[in-house]
C-alpha cells in the first residue's frame, strides 16, 4: 500500500480548497432562494440553471485538482438524479470514468518503491499509459520478465492519509449545514463513505 509524506502545508491547502468551494456554493445557494422567494424575477429558473451548472463546475475542478475522498463522493452524487439538480448529475457524472491519471513518473516510482527495485528488473514491459484510472488507483498494462502478462494496479501515493483528511473536513462541514439546514442530512452518505471506502485501500480484501 503506497504511503508518503502529507505535509501540513498540503493539509491546510486542501481543508481550505474545499472549505471555500462547499462555502461559496452554499451562500450562493442562500442568496438564490432569497431572490426567488422574495423578488421572484421572471428568469429565475435560467439563473438557477446558470447557478447550478457554475457550481457543479466547481465542484467537479475541485474534485479533480484534489483527487481522494472528493472524487468517490463525486461520483456517487453523479449517480443521484433523484435528488441532484440536472446540471450537478451531467457534470459530476463524467468523474464516473474519465478520472484523469496521475503522470507516469508518479506511477513509476511508486512501483519502484514497493517492490524494492527498478522498474525494467521486473518488467520486460510497462505501459506509461494507464489502461484504466479511478479515484484511489490506476491499471497499467505489463508484462514480467518471463513474458507472463499481468495488469498492474497502482494505489495513489498518499491516498489513506488524504481520504482521512477529507472525511473528517466532510463531516465538519455537513455538520455546520445540519444545524443551518433541518430539512438537510446527508451525514448517513458520509457514515457509508467513512465505512466501506476505506476497505478499498486493501488491495489484497
């Protein structure tokens, strides 16, 4: 399992990123039913439209700047078009399967290092281009010395300590949202998220 080093400075940048993303959309969200329930413009469903496509954008840059825990809670509410907004549904829908990979440099020295050695003594072949790329790995195409061809799953450096992190920021901020917002409560979506991503982490499970 592929660890490394989550500087606090890191930590910090990425509490704030979120942080700052999660505000602007939920003041923008505040700011857009006061004008709706109080002003009632005759355009209000295109601004809402405008509002919810920019902020699923948003999101969507976040989550792939980020990668983590924001990335699998992404694609679930991709999925969720019984309570997401159309805009939100299009837009984090494309994290389903177009996760953009991590750079082959990245890739090669994570191998490296777990297996203890250079990469051309194991393999007679690895492709520097990812078959496949998800939120907590991607699959490289090789073949070992031998000519045995086998597909190589690569767990993002750092990973366990960056879902950490995000989870416990998640909870901190849909927990300031319930006492705002009754009718809101997703922390059951974060309990499920903090349970079963973590087993993902164990390759072997």
């Amino acid at each position: 399992m592929a660890r490394g080093p989550l500087s606090p400075a890191r930590r910090l940048y990425r509490t704030r990123r979120i942080s700052t993303t999660f505000a602007r959309i939920y003041l923008g969200l505040r700011a857009h039913r006061f004008i709706a329930r109080r002003l009632q413009p005759p355009d209000m469903d295109q601004r809402w439209h405008r509002f919810h496509q920019t902020s699923a954008r948003s999101v969507y840059d976040a989550a792939v700047e980020l990668h983590g825990l924001i990335i699998k809670a992404c694609q679930f509410l991709g999925t969720r078009a019984d309570v997401m907004p159309r805009e939100y549904v299009e837009t984090l829908s494309a994290l389903q399967d177009r996760v953009p990979p991590r750079k082959y440099a990245v890739v090669r020295a994570t191998v490296e290092r777990e297996l203890c050695a250079p990469i051309e003594e194991i393999f007679e072949f690895f492709s520097t281009a990812p078959i496949a790329s998800a939120s907590l790995a991607q699959v490289h195409d090789a073949r070992l010395r031998g000519g045995e061809r086998v597909a190589v799953k690569v767990q993002y450096p750092e990973i366990e300590k960056l879902l950490r992190d995000d989870l416990r920021n998640l909870r901190a901020l849909f927990r300031a949202v319930d006492l705002l917002e009754r009718d809101f409560d997703i922390m059951p979506l974060i309990d499920e998220l903090g349970t079963y991503v973590p087993r993902e982490l164990n390759f072997v499970n």
